[in-house]
C-alpha cells in the first residue's frame, strides 16, 4: 500500500484549462454540491475535463476509487479509456506514468495511480450493472449520460454505490460526488428533468436534496484553442436540430409537429413536494398556494376489450379553479376488464370529490356504461363522441393544445406517461397505438373550459358560423 502522501515528481498543469473549465472547477470543488452535469455543444473539452478532475481527486486522497461509466463497455474503451484517459495523463500529469505503482491494465480496464488510487472503466448494460452492485466509490463519472439505453434507473442503481470512505491528504474526509456530461438532446430526458427542472426523472416528484444537483454549460467557443480551426465551421453544415445540439448545446421538443411539447407542462407546472400523495393532500397543497379548486371530472377514453394487447382505457383527472384556469390532477389510466376500469373510476369520482364522469361513447364506452350502471348506479355520467362535429383525435386536441400555449392548463407534480404520450402524438411511432391518456385529458379539459362551446349563449348573442367552402 502506498503512502499517505502525494508521490515526488508528480505536477499537475492546469494552464491549459479553458475558461469554462476555469469556471467549472470551481463548481466542481465546491462542498456545496454532490451532483454534477457539464453539458453543451460539442467540442466544449467536457470529456477532458471530467477525466482531469478525476485524476485530481484520486491523487489528493490515497487508496481511494473512482468509477468511469459510459452505456457499453466496448464505447467506454475506445473513447475513454484508450484516448481521454491518455490525453489527460499526458497533457495534465506529465511524469506520473513514470511513477512506481503506476499501472494500467488493458484487460480489466483499470488504472493503478502511484498513490494506490484506482481508477475503474466499464459499461452499464445490464450484465455489468449486477458486478457494480457489490463495489463502492468515491466518485462516479458517466460519459454521455442522455445516450438511447441509458435511463435514470441505472442512475440510481449508481447512487447506492456512491459509499466509499477514504481521506485526503490533509486528513479530511473526500466528499464523495457524481459526474455526468452531454450534448443536449430532448425537454424528455431524465438529465434534464432532474438537473433543470429539479423534478425526480422516475416518478415526477420534486428531487430529493435538489439543491445538492448543479449544471453547467462548457461550449467549444471556450475550447477553441484545442481544436482544429474549422470545427465549430464544420458543425454550422447541420441541421437546424444538430446545431442546436452540438453548437449551441441546448435541449429542444422531441417531436417539432406535436400540438403539445415538453415547454408547456414545464412552464405552467405546479411542484407537488414527495410527501404529497393522496387527493385530500394535494388539494391541501393547492390551497395554501392559493389556487382553490371549484369542479372537478374524471374522464374516460374506454379502451374497445379488455385484451392484454389491447390499448389502455384512458382515465384522467382535471379540475376548474376559480382563476378559471384547469389543474390537471391525476392519471389513473390501465388495461383491465369492464369491472375494473369501473372501480377504479368511481374511486376517482369520490377520492377528488368529483361533479360528474366524462366518457367517451365508443365501441368500448358501451360496455363500460352498463357495467357502471349496473354496480355504480348513483355516479352521474355524461357520454362524449367523436363526431364531425368534434373532429378527429388532432382537431380535438388543438384547441387544448392552444389552452396549454396560453398557460391556462397546469399539470400537478409531474404525469410522466401522460406528458409523454401527449409529446409524442404526431410522431411516426404514435400512430401505431391509440393516444388513450390523451384523449381522456382532452375531453376534460374540453369540459371544463367549454371548448365546444356547449354552453348557450346570452341573449342578443348570436354566432357567425365561416361558410362551408372555407
């Protein structure tokens, strides 16, 4: 085992950091914080940075362990472990691969520092996961972090491992921290949920300790000094959408002809805290932030069977506050036999202190209207269709889509698959399966705001109908 002490000979070059990682490790160091995102355009020396900042912390507290994670093993290897890893080595450390106890392993994939640190790469597919479940760290790193396969559920399988406890050199006690880095993709990805929004990716709830979690942004215009004098040039040939991700590092709407985008639910949000469970909690909730609910429905887009495969019966939950605005409270939506969909509405109905059942008179509405008037007679009901009139399932929901854009709908906490469905019609992918959470909220809303102008006008009131041809 090595000594307590950093080894001689060792220099850490930090003149050739960047401004913004100038700024950044001055965040980075802070004990304010425990977890990190440093996200922008390409080219930004992200990478560079985290791997130097990692080489730091392992050399200032012996026998310490850090963790580099990026989805595959086989993508951690190539880009972080044959080439970051040397280029930061070389650049930021000269002199320590020449230290006794200094080693890397190419077949392990780990790096022995001359302090008896040690640094570990690898993949997060599910195999490798199982492994890290029975090691611990001090710092944990995750290269590309908004990768397609890599969710918030393999972030806090990580999180648990976050456990380590060594010293410093000084003899404190190393703070141990969580690293990630990404070129912004979607409003939809858990980094984003959790580093911006502060909301829990997985549930939707307010995070926990969200003052401990801090993003930054490094671009390549700070970085320009380490790149090719063409680079930033040669990304302004992208597209609209890869300029916005790779040069000017911002997220954006995962799909640009959805009626309903991430911006909306985020901008009108209403926090509900994680203790904010049950209907009587959450009304409690709204109340002391002054919003004050008058009427409230539950509205049901009836899946047509009740097969395994078939679509889910949509059933959400929406009120009419006395600002006239609509809070949108719950989404109950399942797959489930007539008898079951029924239950669960009525307990709805009489959990939210509901006026009345909005339903959807489709082929699956017939079946759910007996059942409900068999077992649940006293339940008011109003039945809706889908007519020329009302439209198809788009011109439906473009006038609730315009309700959203003016900020009068509101999403309680976070309705992770509604909000999801919602941004996602439209899409390609979407017309392969039935909008069913959508289509519920849609007519509640369309309920509670009088979208299809039910109500009869005052007298001396008349409306001006646009000729057929138009």
């Amino acid at each position: 085992m090595q000594g307590n002490t950093k080894p001689q000979g060792i220099r850490h070059d930090i003149t050739k950091r960047n401004p913004d990682q100038v700024a950044a490790h001055k965040i980075v160091t802070s004990p304010q914080f425990k977890f990190f995102l440093g996200y922008g355009g390409s080219g930004g020396g992200k990478s560079f940075f985290w791997m130097d900042v990692i080489v730091e912390r392992a050399m200032i507290a012996p026998n310490s362990r850090h963790a580099i994670f990026r989805l595959t093993r086989n993508s951690c290897e190539k880009t972080l472990f044959d080439k970051t890893l040397h280029e930061v080595l070389d650049k930021a450390w000269p002199g320590i691969k020449d230290q006794p106890g200094f080693n890397i392993s190419q077949s392990t994939m780990t790096v022995d520092l001359p302090n008896g640190s040690k640094l570990f790469f690898d993949g997060l597919d599910e195999n490798r996961m199982t492994k890290v479940l029975g090691d611990e760290f001090n710092t944990i790193w995750i290269n590309e972090c908004n990768e397609d396969g890599l969710s918030y559920q393999q972030v806090s399988t990580l999180l648990s491992r976050l456990r380590a406890k060594n010293e410093t050199v000084t003899g404190r006690v190393l703070k141990n921290k969580m690293f990630f880095d990404c070129n912004p993709r979607f409003y939809s990805d858990w980094e984003y949920k959790a580093f911006i929004q502060k909301v829990n990716p997985e549930d939707g709830d307010a995070l926990h300790n969200s003052d401990q979690w801090v993003a930054f942004k490094m671009n390549a215009e700070a970085n320009q000094a380490n790149l090719h004098d063409d680079y930033i040039e040669s990304l302004m040939a992208g597209s609209a959408a890869s300029r916005r991700r790779y040069v000017t590092g911002e997220w954006t709407d995962e799909n640009n002809n959805a009626l309903f985008n991430e911006g909306m639910f985020r901008d009108a949000r209403i926090p509900k805290p994680r203790e904010v469970q049950t209907p009587k909690q959450t009304r409690a909730h709204l109340d002391e932030q002054g919003i004050l609910l008058n009427r409230a429905t539950v509205s049901v887009d009836p899946a047509v069977t009740a097969d395994p495969k078939s679509d889910l019966s949509g059933i959400t939950v929406q009120a009419l506050g006395e600002d006239g605005h609509v809070y949108v409270l719950a989404d109950y939506s399942l797959r489930g036999t007539p008898d079951q969909v029924c239950a669960v509405v009525t307990e709805a109905y009489k959990a939210w202190g509901a006026s009345r059942v909005i339903m959807e008179k489709n082929q699956g509405g017939l079946w759910l209207e007996s059942t409900m008037r068999s077992h649940f007679p006293h339940v008011p009901l109003k039945f809706v269709s889908a007519t020329a009139t009302t439209g198809g399932k788009a011109s439906r929901a473009e006038p609730v889509s315009a309700a959203y854009e003016r900020g009068v709908v509101h999403h309680v906490g976070t309705l992770k698959e509604l909000e999801a469905q919602m941004c996602d019609f439209g899409s390609p992918a979407s017309r392969r399966k039935s909008p069913d959470r959508m289509d519920a909220l849609v007519w509640g809303v369309t309920e509670l705001l009088d979208l299809g102008h039910e109500k009869k006008m005052p007298a001396g009131m008349w409306t001006v109908r646009a000729p057929s041809l138009w």
